[in-house]
C-alpha cells in the first residue's frame, strides 16, 4: 500500500514525489492538488518540479520538499501555477524551472 502524505501550507494542499529521468537520475515533483482554505481541488494536479537531479530518490524528495516551502513563503507560487496552467493548455503537464 502506498500512503502519500499530504501537507497544507498557506492554504495550499500538496504531497512530494520523484520521477527517475533517462539519465538514471532523480528528479522532485511538487503536486499542488487542491485549496484546503477555498475548497477548491485541481484534477488533474498541478505539478512543478524541482530544478535540479540527483543520483537518489531520497535527496530528491528533500530537495522537493524544500523548493516547495521556498516558492510558498516567497510568494513565486502564483507565477509558477500560471505557467503551469499555460503549459497545460499546451498539452505539457509538467514544468521544468530550468
């Protein structure tokens, strides 16, 4: 059984994962799946990943995990969810910062 554990942060409702590249290597996801202070849900999620790789899943959840508290707090997460939906409506699900 997988448990995906779920955490709110200024209103938003989110979990982290990995995807593991060609290259073998480990890459973040944030998934943005709802608004726990509006209600509002996302489906499919919203996904924004981190900017850089790593050789772990491990280290790339951690980097997950603290790329997400860094656009929350620093107020970049509107802009981000803008060219997520931009790149939705382009039929490219998932953004890439680099």
């Amino acid at each position: 059984m997988n448990n995906v554990n779920r955490h709110i942060v200024n209103g938003f409702t989110y979990h982290v994962d990995t995807i593991q590249e060609v290259s073998n290597r480990h890459r973040g996801q944030i998934y943005i799946v709802g608004r726990e202070d509006t209600g509002e849900t996302y489906s499919p999620p919203k996904i924004i990943c981190t900017p850089t790789t790593f050789k772990t899943a491990r280290a790339a959840i951690i980097e997950a995990e603290s790329y997400c508290y860094e656009v929350f707090h620093n107020g970049d997460l509107d802009g981000l969810l803008a060219v997520t939906e931009f790149q939705r409506a382009n039929g490219d699900y998932i953004y890439h910062p680099d």
